[in-house]
C-alpha cells in the first residue's frame, strides 16, 4: 500500500510499516499544507492517509476521497508511543477502503 504520513505524525512511523510504500509530507516537500492540498496531494497518489487529526472525518466529505484515512491515537506523539499501536496499525492499513475511516487506538 502507499501511505501517506501527515505532518503532525512523527515521521518515524514508517518504522513500523516497512511492508508499505511510505511517504511522509516532508518528502514531498508539503510541509504546512491545509487539508484541501493534503487531500488533493493524497488523491489518486496514496491508498491510505495517517493522521493525528481526530476531526478530520467530520470536516470533509469523505465519499470523494480515493483514499482512505488512518487516525492515530498515540499518548504522545513520539517513535515509542507508536509501537504498541504498531500491529493494529499494520491491519488496519491492508483493511481501510477509500473513504473510509478507521481509529486506532
């Protein structure tokens, strides 16, 4: 799959997706986009979008998207906080549809 790291999430992340294509914002050099150019930048680039941005779901209208959207639930947004998210992370990347959202926690 090709995931889309978005900024807010520790880039480090794609520790834990190695069986992934991914890409983070700062790779594409699109740091400090808006949601409109993240989402325009996703389409039809990227399966799947990480993100910390717990209203995103509800801030667009997701039956446009060509992609679907993972929110993270970290303690903190740090490399080690994300390791025991890790293994749902990895299912829930292979499972998420386009327009979908999946939480994990």
């Amino acid at each position: 799959m090709r995931v889309l790291v978005d900024e807010c999430v520790d880039p480090r992340i794609r520790d834990f997706l190695l069986e992934h294509q991914v890409t983070t914002i700062k790779d594409t050099d699109g740091t400090g986009n808006s949601d409109a150019e993240l989402i325009r930048l996703a389409q039809g680039s990227f399966d799947v979008l990480l993100t910390l941005d717990r209203g995103f779901e509800f801030q667009h209208n997701l039956r446009k998207l060509k992609f679907g959207i993972i929110i993270l639930h970290p303690l903190r947004n740090r490399r080690e906080d994300y390791a025991p998210l890790a293994p749902k992370l990895s299912r829930a990347v292979e499972m998420v549809r386009p327009g979908e959202v999946i939480h994990v926690r």
